[in-house]
C-alpha cells in the first residue's frame, strides 16, 4: 500500500496540464528556431548598422574568420561585393556553392539560393549582364521571393538594350510591393540610359545614392557611383 501511494505521488509529478504541455512544445521550437538562425547572426547585426558599411564589412569578415561554413563564405562574400572585390567574391561565391550544391537541408538551400542571387549581381557589375540574366531568370523561377531579383532582371533587359522587357518586368516588381525605393530608382535610372536619355539616369542614380542603405548587394553605394561616372563621361 505504502509502494502504491508513492508511486502514485511520483506519477502526479510528471503528469502534464495543459500549460505545461505548451510551454514545452513553445520551448521545442523556440530552440529549433535558435539553432537554425545562429549561423546567421552576423547578418542580423549587421541590420542594427545598415548604415555604416565599413562597420559591416568588419562584421561579415569576421563571420568568415569565426566560421568558415556555408554562412561563413556568403558573408564574406557579401563583405567583397560591397568592397568591389569582385575576384575575391566570385571565388568566395563558387566555393559556396561547391559545399552546399548537394547537400539537403532547409538551411543549406537558402544558402545556396543567396549565392546565386550573389552571383547573378556579381556578374552584373562585372558587366556580364546576359549570364547575370541567365541565373537570374533561373532563380527567379525557383524561389519568386528572391529580394530585388525582378529589378535585376529588368535592369539586365534595360543593359542589353531590350527596354521593352525592362520596363514589363519593372512594372511586375513594383506590383509585387515592398519594393527598395533606390533599387526602384536605380532601375529606372538603367531604363532611361538604355533610352538615351543619359542626363535623366544620372539624376535618377544620384536620388537612389540617397535614400541607399549599404548592407544590400543591390545597387550598393561604390557601384552607384560608379556607374554614375560611366554615365556623366558618356554624355
């Protein structure tokens, strides 16, 4: 009888209420979460300082230095891009994509997803823009929510002279809402100058220069400027 009563003490102990059962199952997935975004932790404080881009290259170089995984070398990727170390990126990019190609996983394929959008605007500001379109296009395919990968498409039309599609294409972008306004600004800065219309472009790059938060790979600052010198020298 004694056995009975203490057994019975000891399975009210462990029995769950509904509370409990909640707040285990919410601790469940709150450490799922925890483990899956880690790696990319250094993106996220990057975020807190958008606006300071050398800040962020510091940030993203040590990603690399502390972790060279997959999230490693697309940050450090990234950190090449906004420094224009195209090269570097380029070999940071394939390596990337090398180690994550085969592999399963969620996270793994945002990674790989990220370094294909790296490398299609890597190719753009390399002024390969029919390959940076080919990848593009591809990726759009796969993952339609790929952040701005409309605009590039539509600047790559605008870049190889088919304004048409790169004014359609703009259109669905900014259909699509939650648009960047620079990289809205940036493309119709690219659709005018495929026009002729030089002087317009680089006003339009100048106001996107403006309203430019540096941590994005789109249109980042340097490139901006950089093709506003092409454009002034040209007219």
């Amino acid at each position: 009888m004694q056995n009975e009563i203490k057994w019975g003490i000891f399975m009210e102990m462990f029995e769950l209420s509904p509370l409990s059962f909640f707040l285990g199952i919410a601790t469940v997935i709150g450490v799922a979460l925890l483990r899956f975004h880690f790696p990319f932790r250094y993106q996220y404080f990057c975020y807190f300082v958008k606006n300071r881009p050398k800040l962020i290259k510091k940030i993203l170089t040590r990603s690399y230095l502390k972790n060279k995984s997959a999230v490693g070398i697309l940050d450090k990727a990234t950190s090449d891009i906004l420094a224009g170390s195209y090269d570097d990126a380029e070999k940071h990019i394939l390596e990337g994509i090398n180690l994550v190609l085969n592999s399963g996983g969620a996270r793994n394929q945002i990674i790989r997803n990220y370094l294909f959008n790296h490398l299609s605007w890597l190719l753009y500001y390399k002024g390969l823009h029919r390959e940076s379109l080919e990848i593009a296009l591809r990726l759009y395919e796969k993952i339609p929510s790929t952040p701005n990968i409309l605009a590039l498409i539509s600047c790559n039309f605008a870049r190889i002279g088919e304004i048409g599609k790169a004014i359609e294409i703009k259109s669905e972008y900014i259909k699509k809402g939650k648009t960047n306004p620079s990289v809205i600004l940036s493309c119709e800065a690219e659709i005018e100058a495929a026009k002729g219309n030089l002087q317009k472009a680089v006003e339009l790059f100048n106001k996107a220069k403006k309203k430019k938060s540096y941590i994005s790979v789109c249109f980042h600052h340097p490139e901006i400027e950089k093709r506003i010198g092409q454009l002034t020298k040209a007219a």
